[in-house]
C-alpha cells in the first residue's frame, strides 16, 4: 500500500497509487472490526 501522505483512500486511487485489491482490503478490514482506526 502507499506511504501514509495523508491523502484519502479516494484521492490514492485515483492517482493510482493504490490498487483494486489495497481498497478491497482496506474496507473488508473495516467491515470486519469497524471500530480499529483508519490510520
């Protein structure tokens, strides 16, 4: 996954920085335990 810049999920993915697959991951981990922070 990308280096924390502070940019969000969307703007990473669109600047395709990150992948189907890391957004994929990133919210299947929260829909898993949505209460562990984004960060």
């Amino acid at each position: 996954m990308a280096e924390k810049s502070g940019a969000t999920f969307g703007e990473l993915y669109k600047a395709k920085s990150i992948t189907d697959a890391d957004l994929d991951a990133a919210i299947d981990a929260n829909f898993a335990d949505p209460t562990t922070p984004w960060s």
